[in-house]
C-alpha cells in the first residue's frame, strides 16, 4: 500500500529539528522524502506496523502531530506536483 | 473526492508566512487544516479545479512546492493520528 506520512513539529527546538531528522531517517527506508516533512512510503501491513511503531517511538506526542494516509493508487494519476521541490534545502531550511 | 494538500514554504521570510496564510485561508474554503500546512479537503472537479487555479496563483513556483494527492476514503479508516494536532497554534509557530 502507498502511505503518505504528514510530520508536524515545532523546528524552533533543536529537539524538534533533531525529531524530524529521525521521522526523515526512519521514513527513508520506506520510500522517498517529498517535501520537509512529507513523506510518501510504500508498505505491506508488517512494514506498516513496523514503521507506525518506530515513529511513535521517536515523536513527542505532546508536542508534534503525525499523520497517516492512505494513498489511491496510481501514483501518477492521483498525484499532482507543483513547485520545486527539488530546490529545497531540507536540512538548512530548518535551521532559523 | 477527498485530497489531502501539502504545501512546503520557506517561513523564515515574511512573504512565504504571506503565502501560507493565504494558501490556508483558501484551503479553508473547502475543507480544514491539519497541520501547519497540510489540508484535507472535498472537492468535486469543478471545485478542485477551481482550487487548484486559486493556489496556483499564491504561491512561489519557483520558492515553494505544492502537492494534491487523492486519499482512500472512507477516511476514519485510511487515515490515522497521532500527537496533539490540537495544540499547534498555525499561526504562532510560524513567526520565528
């Protein structure tokens, strides 16, 4: 299945841009940073499972929100991008 | 039909915390925000285009990346959240 993961945290904190470090590590052995802190991941229930777990693990559930969606499937039909993603710094541009 | 919009903009400059107010003021007109800049919202597809034409007017092409992505419905069982979503105040946290 194809997750979309949303990361809400406060980068005004190294503690928080060190969370989102972690979420974007954790993330990337499941698919593909899109933007700061959106991430698309392709999973079975296990991975699934696995990856909830390990986020949870790293997030602060009083302070950040994370979010799971399941994607229609395919990709490129019910997906549409704009911008320039590629332009962005993820690291540098968190650092204010 | 259901579509979660992602928008990545730089806040550190007083144009791009413009942009996303607007950009969320516009996504409200369709459905809510559920994290600084992530926005769940149900359109037909007049209304997505119309959306669509609205954001595409806001934002930075070359700054800032924008994303639709269909969502599985029905919601309650493709989406899952975690963390206090409650307590981020979208505007506050963005002035840094």
């Amino acid at each position: 299945m194809l997750v979309l993961i949303t990361y809400d945290v406060s980068t005004e904190t190294s503690e928080g841009r060190r969370r989102l470090r972690r979420v974007a590590k954790t993330c990337l052995n499941y698919g593909q940073r899109v933007q700061k802190s959106v991430f698309e991941c392709r999973v079975n229930t296990m991975e699934m499972k696995r990856l909830k777990d390990q986020l949870l693990d790293i997030i602060d559930l009083e302070e950040d929100s994370l979010r799971f969606y399941r994607i229609i499937e395919p990709l490129e039909k019910n997906r549409e991008e704009f911008g320039n993603s590629k332009a962005i710094d993820f690291e540098n541009t968190l650092i204010v």
